[in-house]
C-alpha cells in the first residue's frame, strides 16, 4: 500500500495555515499542525475528527527557543514530504522603525525570521530526499525590488526571512530539498483583514498546488500561490 505523505503545517490553528492544513488533507495527505494552545484549537481539532487518524496537533510556540529545539527532536524519528513554516505576526502597530523599542522588533524579528530558521535547521534531515520541500509563509511585502514604502517593519522581518531562507537553501545544497518563499496573496484573515482579496479556500489551495508543484526542482525560489515569480 502507498505511504501517506506527510505535510508539517507550522502556525495551522487559524488563517492561512488552518487552510493550507484543511487543503492537504482534502488531497489525502496527513498533517501534523502546530498550534500555540493546542487545548484551544478548535478549528484544528473539527479538521481532526472530519479526517480521523491523519491530523496530529502539536504545541509550538515559535518565541520559544528551547520549545523549538524540543519540538524538532521530537520529529526525529518521522519523514516529511512538505513543511510550510506559516507562523508569522504583523509587528507593532505603529509600523515604524523610529518609534519601534528594541522589545517590539526583537520580537517581530523572532518570530517572523529568525524562529522559522532556527526551527527549519532542526527539521532539515528530516525532510523527505529529492521530492522534500521546505516551504515559508513570507510575503510580497519582504520583496526588496517592489518596495513601495509603508509597512517597514514588516517588509523587513519578511526581506530578512526571504534572506536567510536563501542561505539556508545553499547550505542544504547537498540534501536535494526544494526551498520557497511564497506569497499567499493579500488574505481575508485576522492579519489580512476583510476587505483582502482573496478568500482563505483559494489562496491554501494555490499554496499546496505552487509547493507540490515545485518537488523535486530542488531550487529556492520566491512565488506567489499562483506561481507567479516574485522579484527579490
Ligand atoms: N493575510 C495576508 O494577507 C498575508 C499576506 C502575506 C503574508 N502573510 C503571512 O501569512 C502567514 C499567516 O498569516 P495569516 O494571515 O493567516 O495570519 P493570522 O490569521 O493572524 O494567523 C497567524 C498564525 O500564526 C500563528 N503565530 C503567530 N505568532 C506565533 C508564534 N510566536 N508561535 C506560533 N505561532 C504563531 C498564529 O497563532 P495564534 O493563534 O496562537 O496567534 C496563527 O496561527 C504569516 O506569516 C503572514 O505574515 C499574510
């Protein structure tokens, strides 16, 4: 019988990653989701029972440094076909580098660029050889060459991701894993807001079509959910 593949869905409770995670399993993959507060994760858990034996939920929180490391020793003994590391926030909502403390962007920096590096480095043997792919949430936002100014906080924890995720591409050179930086579209989610253009269903659907796409490329590239190449 065929092994089910096996899609880690990192920041899976709400938004985006709830629907990248609905979407997989619809595809008849199973999911392992992360969440911060498991017990509180009530989407995850109706896409649990709706799907029985293929959802595992898991508790990460990615300003957690030592919750990092334990969760990716806890992953050593499992294979997986694609990771999405999706967790991300929109910093303080001033917006502004000169109003910004060193608390605010030490944590937007965290989160948003540096946990998802810290947390991949940890996953990295353990992404499936030549068809494996390590995917990030990051955004059109973080793209250098198409700033048009506002928002620069976040453009940079986006661009600093974008950049490390290219040094982490090289640095698996040798491991044969596929490595992207995608923009989900400007999304109607509690970080997107109502007036977004694209619905939830259609940009978790773009997402896993661009990452399954994509395995076995081996390449680092910066797409959008609709395939479409985004300048750095
Ligand atoms: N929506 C858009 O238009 C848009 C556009 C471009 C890029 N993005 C990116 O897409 C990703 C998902 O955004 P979204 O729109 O779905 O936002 P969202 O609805 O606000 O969801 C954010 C998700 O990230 C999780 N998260 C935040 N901080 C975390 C942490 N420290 N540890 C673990 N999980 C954490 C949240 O968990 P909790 O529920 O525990 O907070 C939630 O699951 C983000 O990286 C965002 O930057 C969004």
């Amino acid at each position: 019988m065929a092994e089910t593949s096996v899609a880690l869905i990192v920041g899976a409770n709400r938004g985006i990653g709830l629907g990248v995670a609905g979407e997989f399993l619809a595809r008849g993959w199973s999911v392992i989701a992360t969440a911060r507060q498991p017990d509180q994760a009530s989407a995850l858990h109706a896409l649990a029972e709706r799907h029985p034996g293929r959802v595992r939920i898991e508790r990460l929180d990615m300003n957690d440094p030592d919750g990092i490391d334990a969760f990716g020793s806890s992953m050593r003994d499992q294979t997986l076909d694609i990771v999405l590391v999706n967790a991300g926030v929109a910093g303080p909502d001033h917006r502004s580098a000169t109003a910004a403390t060193e608390d605010e962007i030490g944590r937007l920096m965290f989160t948003n660029a540096i946990a998802p590096i810290r947390l991949s480095r940890r996953l990295m043997d353990r992404i499936r050889r030549d068809s494996g792919v390590l995917a990030f949430t990051s955004s059109v936002m973080g793209s250098v060459a198409l700033n048009p100014g506002g928002h620069e906080l976040y453009r940079a924890s986006k661009a600093a991701l974008n950049s490390l995720t290219r040094g982490l591409h090289a640095e698996m050179s040798g491991r044969k894993v596929t490595v992207l930086t995608l923009h989900p579209g400007w999304v109607r989610t509690d970080m997107g807001g109502p007036i977004a253009a694209v619905g939830v269903e259609d940009s978790a659907r773009g997402m896993v079509e661009v990452m399954l796409s994509q395995q076995g490329g081996h390449r680092h590239r910066f797409l959008d959910y609709l395939g479409k190449e985004i300048a750095w």
